[in-house]
C-alpha cells in the first residue's frame, strides 16, 4: 500500500485517540483500502469473494440499500436466469443440488444472499461515488463518496478500484415527440412486475431485448391486447441452443458454432421474416462476444406473433394524445406503453483521470502490451499501396492514465473470447473479456504481486 495511503489511516486514528467521537457526527472520513469494489451486484460480491480468499484487504460500496438491487427491485416475478445454472454461478460457491437447471428470480436472490454469509462480505450501503481520480505520482486512486445514511463524505484512497457497477444503472427512456401528453401509463420495464393490471387494455411494448420480448409474452397472456416495436435485426434462440452453443465454444470456433444454432434456430422457428423479425448478418455468439449485443430467449413470444395475438411494429415517427403514429403512416391508439428500452451505465460520471475501456481488463492486469480500443473494433485499415508502411493510430494513450477493472458477468462474451482458434484467433480483440464469475487464481496472484 502507498504512503499516502498509509498516512491517511494513520491521521484518521491520531485524529480518534484525540477528539473521541463517532464516525456518524464528522462531516469528513478517511479510509485506506487496498482494493475498494463499486457495487454490490453478483460481480462485485464475486470480485470481494474472490479476493477475501486470498485475504486482500478490500472495502465494497453499493449506492442502494441491499445487494443485487436489480434482481430484488427491478425484475419480473416470473424472471427466469435465460442461462443453464451451470454458467450463471459465482466463484466458490456451487448452486444447490436439487436446484432446477434454470434458477428462477427468488432462488438466485437467496443464493446471492446465502453467498454474502458464506464470505462474509458486509458492503457500505447507501453510499454513493462522487468523483474518482487517478494520483500518477503516489500511485493510488483517490475516491470521494457521500454516505447517505450519515449525511457525511468518505474519501478513500484505494491502490485498486474495482468498478463492478454494471451497465444497468439508469433507466433509458428515449423520447418520441409527443410523449410528454400522452395521456395513458408510462413505465420503465424496471418499474414492470405483473401484467395482471393490463388485462383488456391496449398496451405497447417499446423495445425488443429479453425484457420486452418476455413482457410482450406475459401483457398477451394476461388479457392484453399487445403490440410490440421491433426495429433492429434480433436473434431468437431457446434456452437449450445457448446452452449448446455455450458448450461447443469450448472445443469448436464460434464461426462453426454460429452456423449450427442458426440452422437450428430455423428448423424451431422457421421464416420469421414474414412476421416483422430479421436476423442479423453475424452469427449470435460472434455477434455477443464482439459486442455485447444479446441474442433473444424465446419464452413463448414468437409463437403468439405468429398467431397474431401480439403485433409487430415498426420505428414510431410520433405520438399525439393517446395515438401512436409508426413510420409506415400506420397508427394506433393505446392506453399504456412501456419501455424495454433497457438502462444507461453511470459509471464515467464519477470516474475521472483515465480513459474508459469497457468491458475489457485495464492495462496492469493483461497478459500483453495495451492499447485502448473503442467498445466495437474498428474496421482493419486498407494496406498503403505506395510506401507498403504498417498503419499506426494517430491516438496514443494519455500518459498516466489508468483504467479502472470493470467486472462484468458476462458468461457468453467471456467463453467466447477464450474458446476462439484457428483463423478466428488471429483476428479477435487483443483484450479478453473479464467475467466476474470466472475470475481466476492467476489473475488476481499477478494482479496483488506489486
């Protein structure tokens, strides 16, 4: 640990033996961490597991009241894990045995908290980061967070800083012209639970993810009369061709892999074309581990297109009372509409001094030289006809910098990202992707040796 870091616990505690008094009545604190962990969701408390094993000093802050704030607020009732629970468990710590192969919300938000005794992990709720800033010279982060339980400012300074905060933080609502008078319900698909409510209501779902596929599917089963927006290609698989594919990513490229679940995708669903949903270009494991783009799970939804008892729609060009006008000049009137739209990640607003490198490990936890990529590679350069040079990028990296870890639990990009070989290899995104749920011994041994 730094000097600074040292004399920061080191003022704090001449600071107590002299005026003797609680943490709750000042207005400034001071902590020193090795490693302090930006949320409590299952990639911070994988991270905070992974590292009491090899018994690293580490504090975990979560802006919320509890852990997993998104499972236990923000999820339907009927919320399944779309993975084998065989790929969704954290380090350590199996499932139990009697489990069923995909883990319904209330078991997965009780293997979590059983996860938190088993570690003991105890997070700093209710605290939230303000600003975090990179010292080049004493070679620590320097975090300034607000405790709002205590109405107090902890600053910590931290050799490490774990951002495990996860890309669904904000609520992403885009706005139509119009919207703001519309006179019927307007909800985000985190404020969603049940569909009873809608029964006989005209109800249209904006967005075509796993939310609100699997919203369109319980609004339509419950009574309402459905419509969906789809505007972008989508692949639709089941839960048992994920699995299937996740396992051949271990021994076969995933251009082969792709090719087989999309032949199987069709023999299941057949043309969906006709029905207003097209494929994308790139197959569905090469088009998550290059972008992170999810394929659909299918709970029924497609099925119910087909039969026309949910609607497709195209892009929305306005809305005026309570009509929504689509850009092919169709138009309907509803009475709700609700937003599966997905969530914004609020990380970069309180991060400050490094360049932001998503989903990637920073440059002192990779195995080769790094280089900053943007969240999709670019297109390779066309080679000089002329002078036969190699292309260089005219963008360096700002000296000093550093990249915070960002721990995403991201089983698909992560087998993905490992498992590619031949051609594919040689081609691929140097960095690897980083999945707290297979954070390895390795890793963190090279990460801690300094």
């Amino acid at each position: 640990m730094s000097s600074k870091v040292h004399r920061a616990n080191t003022q704090t505690l001449d600071y107590h033996r002299t005026y003797p008094t609680t943490l709750s009545s000042l207005l400034f604190e001071m902590e020193g961490v090795t490693v302090l962990i930006v949320g409590a969701g299952p990639a911070g408390l994988a991270t905070a597991a992974c590292l009491s094993q090899f018994s690293i000093p580490y504090a975990i802050i979560k802006h919320e009241s509890c852990s997993a704030s998104l499972w236990r607020n923000r999820a339907l009732d009927r919320l399944k894990l779309h993975l084998a629970k065989e790929f969704c468990e954290l380090p350590h710590m199996s499932y139990p045995i009697d489990a069923p192969t995909y883990i319904p919300k209330t078991l997965f938000v009780k293997y979590l908290d059983d996860y938190v005794e088993r570690f003991n992990i105890q997070p700093k709720y209710l605290t939230s980061v303000e600003s975090s800033t990179y010292d080049n010279d004493e070679k620590c982060w320097s975090i300034v967070a607000k405790d709002m339980s205590k109405c107090t400012t902890v600053k910590f300074m931290a050799k490490f800083l774990i951002v495990a905060s996860g890309e669904n933080s904000a609520e992403n609502i885009p706005m139509f012209r119009g919207l703001e008078n519309f006179p019927g319900d307007v909800i985000h698909s985190s404020s969603y639970k049940s569909g009873k409510s809608y029964s006989g209501k005209n109800v249209l779902v904006i967005g075509s993810g796993n939310f609100g596929m699997e919203i369109a599917y319980e609004l339509a089963t419950h009574g309402a009369n459905t419509s969906i927006v789809i505007r972008s290609p989508i692949h639709v698989m089941t839960n048992e061709l994920i699995r299937l594919g996740m396992t051949l990513a271990h021994c076969l490229p995933l251009n082969i892999v792709d090719k087989l679940l999309v032949m199987a995708a069709y023999l299941i669903f057949g043309d969906r074309s006709q029905h207003g949903i097209t494929r994308p270009k790139i197959g569905p494991m090469t088009l998550k581990s290059e972008t992170g783009r999810s394929v659909v799970i299918d709970v029924g939804t497609v099925g119910l297109i087909k039969k026309g008892i949910i609607k497709v729609q195209g892009s929305i060009s306005k809305i005026k009372g309570n009509i929504v006008k689509f850009q092919c000049s169709k138009r309907m009137s509803f009475d709700a509409i609700v937003f599966a739209t997905g969530y914004k990640s609020t990380t970069n607003m309180s991060l400050k001094g490094f360049t932001t490198q998503r989903r990637h490990l920073p440059p002192h936890l990779h195995p080769s030289p790094p280089r900053l990529l943007p969240d999709r590679p670019p297109p390779r350069p066309e080679p000089a006809a002329t002078t036969g040079k190699k292309h260089k990028s005219s963008k360096k990296q700002p000296k000093g910098s550093r990249v915070p870890l960002s721990a995403d639990d991201d089983a698909v990009a992560n087998a993905g990202k490992r498992h590619r070989s031949g051609a594919a290899k040689r081609h691929q995104v140097e960095e690897e992707e980083f999945v707290s749920s297979s954070i390895s011994s390795k890793i963190l041994r090279e990460a801690f040796k300094q």
